[in-house]
C-alpha cells in the first residue's frame, strides 16, 4: 500500500526531515534577528537547506553532531 511505503519512508528518514523541517525552522528565525542577512531574498533556502545538511550528515553518521 501507498501509506505503508510512506510511513517506511519517514521512518528511514526521520532525521533528515527532523534536520529539514525543526532544525531549518530555527536556523531561519535565528538569520532574521540579524539585520545584515535577513533582508536577503535567499535566507529561507539557505536555513532549510541548511538543516537538511545537518539531518543529512547525521542519517549517514547514525547519530547527531
């Protein structure tokens, strides 16, 4: 079934979807604070981008940094 496979796939990924969705949404708020990047167009790609990388890097290595 299609939910099943969905369902596996969150669960083989989790930490790149934890990484993609909480760890960009903080890095986000905190860019906006500074003056200097967060009048950037491009902040939000960077911040999501970025806690992608980390869940990424984290999924590969078996644990958190």
């Amino acid at each position: 079934m299609i939910i099943e496979k969905i369902f596996d796939h969150i669960s083989n990924w989790k930490k790149v979807w934890f990484g993609l969705i909480f760890l960009g949404s903080v890095i986000n708020a905190v860019l906006q604070k500074f003056n200097l990047v967060g009048d950037s167009p491009y902040i939000l790609v960077f911040a999501f981008g970025a806690g992608a990388l980390i869940g990424l890097v984290a999924k590969i290595r078996g644990v958190w940094l």
